[in-house]
C-alpha cells in the first residue's frame, strides 16, 4: 500500500463529507503530504557520522520515500 492511497483512504472515511469534483480526496491529502516531507526534512540529519545518525537519516530516508510513494508502507 501506498501512502497517498492511506492517506486518502483516511479522508474517504472522514466524517465531513466532501462534496467535490472527482479528485478532490488528491488535492486534500496534496497540502498534507507536503507539511509531513517538510517536517521529516527538517529533522533529517546532514551526516551520518555516528551510527544512530546513520539510523535516523536511513529511517528519514525511508519516510520521504513513502511519502513520495515511490515505495510502498511497510506491512
């Protein structure tokens, strides 16, 4: 599964119903998604020096992928 098919999903099931054109669950999770790459961003470290730098930029790493769904969540 794909972030932004979750994410959508989540807007789907939401209890304010929208009343849109077709697309509309897309251009909700749009700004949303952007707001969650800018704070895994902003927490990525610039250097691995130390192995829990490592581990945290390769998590961080991990999450921006997600995010752009070039990768699927993990089951």
């Amino acid at each position: 599964m794909k972030f932004q098919e979750l994410l959508i999903a989540a807007i789907q099931r939401s209890e304010i119903p929208l009343r849109f054109e077709p697309g509309a669950e897309e251009s909700v999770a749009q700004p949303v998604t952007e707001v969650l790459k800018a704070w895994v961003s902003a927490h990525l470290p610039q250097s691995a020096n130390t192995d829990y730098d490592a581990g945290y930029r390769a998590l961080a790493v991990q999450l921006l992928a997600e995010l752009d769904d070039s990768t699927d969540l993990p089951e």
